[in-house]
C-alpha cells in the first residue's frame, strides 16, 4: 500500500475511534477526580496539591468551547489522544497496524475517555519519543517540559532517551533539550517552591505508601489486553539491541513499567510504557504483526463489550466499575435542593461533584480527610452549612467533633443505577446529609 493510502486510512481510523468515544464521553458521567480536575480548571494556576497544572488546563479549554458539560470537561482529552496516535504512526514503517494496535489498547480506548493526567502527559511523551527518533532536539526539550507539566512521571523521559543513545551527550542535543525543558517546566517548579513543595511532597509520599506489585502486574493485562501484552513482552525481550529506534522505543518502556512494577501504585502509572512498546512491537517480525494485529482485534471487541455494558447492562457484577462514573448527578441535584449555599464534604471527591453537577461550590473541611487542594483555597467557615459524607450507618459524626460544629439529624441520599433488569435500579452509592452549625 502507497504511503498516501496507509495515511488516509489512519486518518479514518482516528476519526471513528474519536467519535465512537466522543459519544460515549457525552453519555457517561464524571468519575470523581475528573470533576477534581474540572474545579481546578476553574480557578487555573501553574500547580496544584496532586499534579501538575496541564490536565486543568485542557479541560477549561474544552469547556471554554463546549461548556460546563460533560462533553466539555473530555473533548480536549480525546482530541489528544488522536494527537497520541497521529504522533507515534510518524516514526512508523507500518502505520495502519501501529494506528490499530495503539487506539485498541483499553488505556486509550477506555481509559482515554476520562480527563486525567495521564492524556496530556501521553500526548507529551510520545511527541518526546518520535522526536528523539528524528533528532529533533529542540522538539525534545518541549516535549519533555510538557510531560512534566502533565504528570511527574515525565521527569523520566529525557533522561531514558539520552540512556538509549549515550554517545548523544557528546553533541549539543540533549544539553539544548534539557534547557527547553526547564524553561518549560519551570513555572510548576515555581509554584511548588513558593507552596511549601506540596504537591512534589505529595507524590513521593505517594510512591512510597506500601507496594501491591502482584495486583499491578495483572492490571496491566487488562490496560493492554491480554494478546497485546504479550506481544509487547516480546519486544521488550529484544528491543534493547536493535537499532536507533528500537532502543528509542525499549528505553522510553520497559524501564517505566519496571519502575512501576516496584512502586506497585496505581495501574495507570505504567502508562507511557505501552507507547513505545506498541511502536517497537508494531515493527517486529511477521508473525509478530499477526499477532498484533490479532490482538488489536480482540481488544476492541472487549472495548465494544465494556461500551455496551456502560450505557445498557448487560451483566449484573457484585461490583462494577463503571458505578464510579454514576451518581454524581443524583448528589450535586440533591445538595442543591437543600438551599444552603455553604457546603462542605469530608473528602474532595464530593465536594467536586457537587460542585459540578450541583453548581454549588462546595469545598473539602480541612484536617477531616487527607490533605487536597482545597486546603490551598481555604477560606473562613461559615456559622451555618451543608455537611456531606459518604454513607455510615451511625448517625453520629465524628469527624466534626473537633471542628466546633454540632448538628441535629442525618439524612441519607441514594443513588441508583440500572440492571439487567429494566424494572428494577440498584442502589450504587449513598451520602449522609447533615445541617450543621457552630456550637
């Protein structure tokens, strides 16, 4: 196939994957951080308590377009991820299959829909990547200041590429593109100097909470599925002796997952691992390609499942994952037909989701739960508000005793979501409610 034909057919395959997403990112409801995320947006800073400020920034330019909407908290996040792909097929000699086995992967196809960190910084990462093939590098330097502006894990990306090409050092590249770098990142580094190092202090507590490395590694069956996986296992068995470019592609990922696996955090922080292990195992032997492409084809038909399933159930599960993106609507509605202006929650994630769904700008009491942006944003508490927390069966509530305020009764909210069975909903969610006031 000519070039121009591998070429439109990738642009057609974005433009479905983008779309068939942008309809369900339209129907599906803020999981709780992307509404955390949202209310950063509202308030646009150069950091903040948990990352860096890029993922904010996106999503107040989405809905600067599109609105306070759901759609417009994702759109800018999807057309990035199409950005991601169109990106990583440049370096490629097998573009169609690099497209497929890239937009197949449930990180990107599933994972992608919602507005996190993780979308700048792959975006970012695989700029940096396809740049460092091409020797770009004043593009490089700007990659990798993104990346850092996205999440802290794009410290990583300069240092990996120069690891792939030592001899690099001797020229002016890689000096040119760590000085871009941190001219790029330096107004976060700014921002975390004049907080006190929040929010860098935060993430290497993070790191350092205790491992769960076996449940890491078969999570990350299921963010690249399980066909995928292997395939890109066999890329990382050779990659490190090819040439320029396989070792581009092994550096940039097989030393993130292996840093990951010994974190043993949160499945998605081995994202931009699959970057460069797709690109490396897109390029491999025939028999390889077939079984990417074998691959891409059942993880998309997974992906068809999971989408199915969202918008109508097709299996009752004892927990589903996809609850997390339901209810937030039936609080944010609920607080708001209480009238209390003032409103506060035990933790973040109510308190954006009220935010966002209910239009009242709730915030988190500070020293109640763990630490989080509103803490930066504190403000005098008022003598009377709407206090909310996640369901107890007590109706006493503790967590205020040392706040200085009382209360009298607890009301509890429900939310519902629906089953196999059209007749019947099935609770997934419940708050307490309590008006409280100062002693």
């Amino acid at each position: 196939m000519s070039p121009r034909g591998e070429i439109t057919q990738v642009l057609l395959l974005l433009a479905l994957v983008t779309a068939i997403r942008l309809v369900f990112a339209v129907q599906l409801g803020l999981a709780e951080d992307e509404a955390y995320y949202w209310v950063w947006g509202q308030r646009l800073a150069a950091g903040y308590f948990d990352h860096p400020p890029a993922i904010a920034w996106v999503i107040r330019a989405g809905t600067a377009i599109v609105g306070d909407t759901e759609a417009g908290v994702r759109i800018g996040g999807l057309l990035l991820g199409a950005v991601t792909v169109g990106v990583m097929v440049l370096a490629s000699t097998e573009r169609v299959l690099t497209a497929l086995m890239l937009v197949s992967l449930p990180l990107f196809f599933l994972g992608g829909i919602l507005a996190t960190p993780d979308v700048p910084l792959l975006a970012a990462w695989a700029l940096g990547l396809v740049a460092a093939i091409q020797g770009r590098w004043p593009l490089v330097g700007l990659a990798c200041g993104l990346a850092m502006l996205s999440k802290y894990t794009g410290v990583l990306l300069l240092p990996l590429i120069v690891l792939a090409d030592p001899k690099a050092l001797r020229t002016r590249g890689p000096w040119i593109a760590a000085a871009i770098a941190f001219v790029v990142y330096l107004p976060n580094a700014w921002w975390n100097w004049t907080h006190d190092l929040v929010s860098w202090a935060f993430q290497l507590n993070h790191v350092s909470e205790a491992p769960r490395r076996l449940d890491f590694i078969a999570a990350q069956f299921g963010l690249a599925g399980p066909i995928l996986a292997i395939v890109c296992g066999g890329f990382w068995a050779r990659g490190w002796r090819g040439d320029r470019r396989e070792r581009l592609c092994w550096w940039t990922s097989l030393p993130v997952m292996i840093v990951a696996i010994w974190a043993g955090g949160e499945a998605n922080w081995s994202a931009p691992a699959w970057l460069g292990a797709i690109l490396g195992a897109s390029q491999m032997t025939p028999r390889w390609r077939r079984a990417g492409s074998v691959g891409a084809g059942v993880n998309l038909a997974l992906c068809g499942l999971v989408l199915a399933h969202a918008v109508r159930p097709l299996v009752d599960l004892p927990i589903d994952p996809l609850h997390r993106l339901e209810g937030g609507q039936t609080l944010g509605e609920s607080v708001r037909a209480w009238g209390i202006d003032e409103v506060y929650t035990e933790r973040y994630q109510e308190a954006a989701l009220i935010h966002f769904y209910g239009g009242v700008p709730a915030r988190a009491l500070p020293g109640v739960a763990r630490p989080d942006q509103y803490d930066l944003w504190a403000e005098p508490l008022a003598d009377r508000a709407l206090y909310v927390r996640l369901w107890k069966s007590t109706p006493h509530l503790p967590r205020l005793d040392g706040t200085g305020y009382d209360w009298e009764q607890v009301f509890t909210v429900t939310a519902y979501a629906k089953t196999t069975d059209p007749t019947t909903d099935r609770p997934i969610a419940r708050w307490n409610i309590a008006e409280i006031f100062q002693r």
